[in-house]
C-alpha cells in the first residue's frame, strides 16, 4: 500500500521505486489536498496521476478522499481500508524511499514467521549503521520503526487504537518490556509519557500502535541493514528534519538481499537493541534526567511548572 498527501518531490521517487517492483496488487491512498494552502490541491491531483503509468498486471484499489482530513486520520483510516481485503500488507507512506531489497524481504518474512504471533511486524529499517553478524540474514528486536513496515491483518486486529496511553504507561507494561535494560525502559516510559496527552488529543496511530506491543510483549523481524531511506526530512511530521541515524541509505547499491532460509529463536536480540538506542541517541542520560524531572515537575507541582514554563518562555523571545 502507497499512501500519499501532498508531497510530489518525495513521492515521485518512491513511487518510481513501487513501479519498479511492480506489484501484483496495490493499494493506492491519497488524503485530500486543502483548498487554503496554495498549491496543494495541484500537489495532491499530481500524485493521483500516478495511477495512469501503471503498465503492468495489477490489481489497482484506489480510495481517493474527496475531503481533507487530519494526517493521524488519514494513515489510521488507510490501514483499516486495506485490511478490510488483504491478509497481508507491505506499507509505504509517500515520504519513504524503499530498495526493491526490501519488498522481497518483506515477501519472504510475512511467509516464515506467518504462524509466529509473538513476531508483531516487519520492519524495513536499521539504524545500527554496521552491525552484521556474520551469517544473520535478519533480527528479532523491539523495534518500534515504521518507516517502511509489513505485517499480518491478524496482528493488526489486535491492536486497540482506542486504548488509553496511562493505561500501559502506569501499568508497567513499558518496564517489562525491557526487563533486561533498565535505561532504556525508563526512556520509552517517560517518552510516553510526555506525549500522552498529545496521543489522547489526536489518535496518533503510531504511538497507540508501540503501546499495544508494549503491552503484548510482540516484536518485530528486523533486516541487517537498512532497506527504506527516511527521506522527508520536512513538511507533513517534522519542521525540523528526523536526525542522521533516521536518514541512512536504503543501500540500494546492495543489490538483493542474503536470504539463509532460517527461523531464528523469537527472543529480542539485546545488543542490536542496545547499539541502534545508542546510535539514536536514546541512552544519554542527562537529556533523560531532565525529561524525567520536567515531567515530575509536571506531575507533582503544576503551579511552579507552568510559572516555570511562562518564565522560559519569555527568556527565549528576549533572545
């Protein structure tokens, strides 16, 4: 499934890569263009043209909205059409630029670890940058990347987007995930719960998405080495570009990629999980001792922190 917005300069090179692995079947969403934003309903009916170079044998399923709605709609919204149909999905958003590596690898893992439920999804990103083992041809991690990702429609209808984030946060769910890493545990529950609030306001599919598989233990099917390039840097989610671990090749040049055949025990691999969070960045403890007290802070005396915030706030516009 391709799903697109409003971004020609990167869909155009993502969607040349979907021609390119031509797809026996594709499912083909656009979100509507907004009218107040200039130029973007000709940005929008651009990337709806695509459809006409298909040139293969393909069965072509097109939901084309014909209102705008919300990106954290939209997404959820595309996932639930097509899964409506398909057993299986392999999906891309607009912004990222997959290997044609990639969709065979995805073809082959949805096949092996079908009948696995404690693998959650298929992710098509590393962000080790260099970790091989030599004769692996895939991870078991706790991925929680999805920049490019498969997976079954029976683990999709698992997942409850209706959840409360402070239900799996305050349930120690987050801590028994990572019951062999403790810093890295205290990071994605503090991350979670800084962006609670966030989640509850908007439905943000993706964060609701962790949270399930915080809470039902399951993992995901990592390559060994990166296979979709991140490439929209900014527009739709971020201002401000993604960071260089998120921004690594889709190695292309690597040509296919090394199958050996072979399952491997599904129990998460610690040290990939450790080098891509340092890699990340995620285990520098400073940032993540001042997240922990501004949240507290938060938590326990509401009236210094928002007098706090106001004085910050005011200090920053003075610079």
């Amino acid at each position: 499934m391709f799903m697109t917005f409003a971004r020609p300069e990167y869909a155009r090179p993502s969607w040349e890569a979907i021609k390119k692995a031509q797809p026996k079947v594709l499912y083909f969403y656009s979100n509507k263009g907004r009218t107040e934003k200039e130029g973007e309903c000709a940005r929008n009916e651009e990337i709806r043209s695509y459809i006409k170079e298909i040139d293969w044998e393909c069965d072509l399923h097109t939901w084309f909205r014909d209102e705008y709605v919300d990106v954290y709609t939209s997404l959820l919204g595309a996932k639930q059409w097509a899964f409506k149909n398909e057993e299986t999905l392999i999906m891309l958003e607009e912004d990222c630029l997959a290997s044609q590596a990639f969709f065979e690898y995805c073809d082959h893992f949805l096949q092996l670890y079908r009948d696995e439920k404690k693998i959650g999804f298929i992710t098509g990103n590393n962000y080790t940058g260099g970790f091989e083992p030599k004769g692996a041809d895939h991870f078991i991690t706790r991925s929680i990347h999805h920049f490019g990702w498969a997976t079954w429609k029976d683990r999709w209808d698992t997942y409850d987007y209706n959840l409360n984030p402070y239900s799996i946060i305050n349930a120690g769910y987050i801590e028994k995930y990572f019951e062999d890493d403790y810093l890295l545990g205290k990071y994605y529950k503090y991350l979670h719960k800084e962006v609670a609030p966030f989640v509850l306001k908007t439905g943000c599919w993706d964060y609701l998405k962790v949270l399930n598989q915080f809470r039902d233990k399951t993992y995901a099917v990592t390559p060994i080495y990166n296979l979709v390039q991140n490439v929209g840097l900014f527009g739709t989610h971020t201002d401000h570009g993604k960071g260089a671990a998120f921004e690594l090749s889709n190695n292309e040049k690597k040509g296919g990629y090394p199958f050996n055949g072979r399952k491997i025990p599904i129990i998460p691999n610690s040290e990939y999980d450790f080098i891509e969070s340092k890699n990340e960045g995620l285990r520098k403890k400073y940032p993540l001792f001042i997240k922990i007290l501004r949240i507290k802070t938060k938590e326990l005396f509401p009236n210094i922190y928002n007098a706090l915030k106001v004085v910050y706030s005011k200090f920053i516009s003075l610079k």
